[in-house]
C-alpha cells in the first residue's frame, strides 16, 4: 500500500513576500473583530526555504451549514485555478487566521485544513 503523504524536505526557512503579507495584514485588519482566515501559496525549494509568494482570504463563514462549507470549498478551488491560468504560484504550502482576544483556533478554520489535506 503507498504512503498517503509523500516525505518532505525539512524546512528551515520561511521566507514571506512583502505582498503577500501586506494582504494578510489588510484582510484581518479590515474584518477586526471578527475572526479571519486565509491560504498562503508559494514553493518549497531545497534549500529548505520555504517561499510564501501569495496569500488569498477564505469568504466569510458567519453562516456556517453545509452548503456554505461547499461554496467555500469550491471557491477555495477555483481561486487556484484562476492564479494558476496567470502564473501564480498555486501550491497551497499553509493558512492564516486572524486572532482577536486570544481565541485562536475556530472549527471553521481546522474543517479548511483537513479539507484542503482530503483534496491532495
């Protein structure tokens, strides 16, 4: 039976594009207090530097029913697929999530991540 998840390089380094950042920076800036979160694209090399060149938000999931987690599935998969038509870097290599008064994990946020591992 194969592996599920291939062995990795380990990465020593995470180098974090200043645009890329300045997006994070602005979404969760814009949504405070509600939390937010969203997907960071780039490359590992093997160098062990990890490239964030990218990062996109994930829509708003106040109303959290399946057929929202679907949409933004969906949404999530199709964002890809756009920034990989203009030669963005579309691998997805981690998440943010915004924190407001130390909450720091949402069931939102840990349903995008197991999904996202489901669809590799």
């Amino acid at each position: 039976m194969a592996a599920i998840f291939e062995p990795v390089e380990r990465i020593d380094k995470v180098q974090l594009d200043g645009l890329a950042l300045l997006k994070i920076v602005k979404h969760c800036h814009e949504s405070l207090p509600q939390m937010v979160t969203g997907s960071l694209l780039g490359l590992a090399n093997e160098t062990g530097v990890l490239e964030v060149t990218h990062a996109f938000p994930f829509p708003d999931s106040a109303d959290a029913t399946p057929s929202n987690d679907e949409a933004g599935q969906d949404f999530q998969l199709e964002m890809m697929r756009m920034l990989r038509e203009v030669n963005v870097d579309n691998n997805c290599v981690g998440w943010y999530q915004s924190m407001y008064l130390g909450s720091y994990s949402t069931s939102s946020f840990l349903e995008n991540q197991l999904s996202s591992i489901v669809w590799t």
